[in-house]
C-alpha cells in the first residue's frame, strides 16, 4: 500500500515538472504580447545587452531625470568658436592657444586660392596682397564653411596686420555670417602694429553683435600668456 501511494506520489511531481518546462519553452518561442511590446521598446532605442540603457527606460521619475539633465547642462553651455586666418602660422599659434585653453571649436579661414610667397611680398607694388589692401571692396573667396555657426555664442577672430588692417579675406568671412547676438573677440598678430582700427573696420561689417576691443598678440606668447588675457575678458565661457 505505502509504496503505492509512493509511486503515486512520484508520478505527480514528474507530471508537474513536465508541465513546468512545457510552459517555460513555449513561453521562449512565442513571447506574449506584453513581453513583446517590452522587448520593441528597449530594441528600438538602444540594445539589451547594454544595462546601463536598460536601466533608462525604467519608468522610476529619479533616473530619467538623472538621465536627461546632462543633456539640458550641454544646450544651456556656453560654446566658443576660435577662427582664424594665418598666411604663415604665426596667428594659428595663438588661435589653437586660445581654443586648447577654452576647449573650444577651431576653424581656419582658408582661401580659396592660396597665398604664394610672391603674393605676400608687401615690398611689391604689384603683388596681390598689395592690390587686395590697397582695395577695401575686395572680398577674396573662402574655401569651406564654419558647419552650424548659430550653436556658437563667442567667436574669436584672429589675423594678421596686412598693412594696418585685417586681410581682406576676413572681410569676406565676417560679411558669410549672421553674429547678431554674439560677443566677438579679434585678436591679431603683426611684425609691430597694434590692432589700430582694424577690429573696428571689421565690426563696420557685421550687425548686431556684441564686439569686445581688438587685442594685438606676440607670435611667440606662450599659452599661459594667452590665457591670461583671455581669463581677463570678463566672459563666462561657462567652465
Ligand atoms: C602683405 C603684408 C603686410 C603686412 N603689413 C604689416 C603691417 O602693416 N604692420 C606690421 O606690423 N606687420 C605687417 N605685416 C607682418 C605680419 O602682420 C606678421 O608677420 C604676422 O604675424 C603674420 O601672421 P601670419 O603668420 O598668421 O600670417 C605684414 C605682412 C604681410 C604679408
């Protein structure tokens, strides 16, 4: 009698565990539909295998916020933009000085034509620098473009002193863009001259931006030297 009750007994646990695993491989191959709509959510954004962005779509309010607050701190931060334009490298230096001090964006003013050593040539009545400078309408053309100008909320512009002035290819950048509303700071390199009425000549050109005084720099200022007059504008730049 006892061993029949025994194997009764058995034989009903094999049956329930059966059953339990007959459930268990019919729910891997055929999800219900909740575990579907699940699945569809996290796939569409970022894989399973990445928990961190699993942990994302939780519905808990504390981590979604945690989640999206880096992304409004990035919108509100100030960005910088450094451009510049340099015949032989000497305002490039300062630029990256200025763009490596602020973790800023850097771009270079490129021509379209290039200046040769006889266009350079301030000593020839005849060179092309001498006739674009002798020419306040001549807009040499830019080769390229600063990619999303209206993210930017200072610009640096940097070049060197063609005669007592901006090169009039930075003419021709300054006129390319809307800086209304933005704060500009010029900044020039040059064999003596200060930065005269360069940077305001400049200004002349643009509308409805704030632009702080033009700043004369040594080629050879090191960045700690660059950086100590930029610290002194009084901006924020949002560090
Ligand atoms: C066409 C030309 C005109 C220049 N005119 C002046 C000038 O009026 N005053 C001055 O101090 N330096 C003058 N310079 C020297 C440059 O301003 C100086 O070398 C500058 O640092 C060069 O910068 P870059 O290497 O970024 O082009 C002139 C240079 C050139 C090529």
């Amino acid at each position: 009698m006892m061993k029949k009750v025994i194997t009764v007994l058995i034989s009903l646990l094999m049956i329930l565990s059966l059953a339990a695993c007959g459930n268990s491989a019919s729910q891997t191959r055929q999800p219900s539909t909740e575990e579907k709509q699940t699945a569809g959510t996290v796939n569409s954004e970022e894989p399973v295998e990445n928990s961190a962005n699993a942990e994302n779509t939780d519905t808990s309010e504390g981590q979604t916020n945690e989640s999206e607050n880096p992304d409004i701190l990035e919108e509100q931060a100030t960005k910088v933009l450094v451009t510049y334009f340099s015949a032989t490298n000497t305002t490039q230096g300062i630029a990256e000085h200025i763009a490596n001090g602020l973790n800023g964006d850097i771009y270079e003013i490129v021509p379209e034509e290039p200046y040769t050593d006889a266009d350079l040539n301030y000593n020839d009545n005849n060179s092309r620098t001498t006739i674009e400078m002798n020419d306040p309408d001549a807009r040499p053309a830019i080769t390229g473009s600063v990619e999303d100008m209206e993210q930017y909320d200072i610009v640096f512009i940097g070049y060197p002193i063609w005669w007592g002035e901006a090169p009039r290819i930075v003419s021709t950048f300054v006129e390319s863009y809307d800086f209304s509303g933005k704060t500009i700071v010029p900044f020039c390199t040059s064999g003596g001259s200060g930065v005269g009425s360069s940077a305001t000549n400049l200004e002349q050109l643009t509308d409805g931006a704030d632009w702080l005084p033009g700043k004369r720099l040594n080629g050879s200022d090191s960045q700690d030297t660059v950086m100590e007059w930029v610290n002194g504008l009084g901006l924020d730049f949002g560090e």
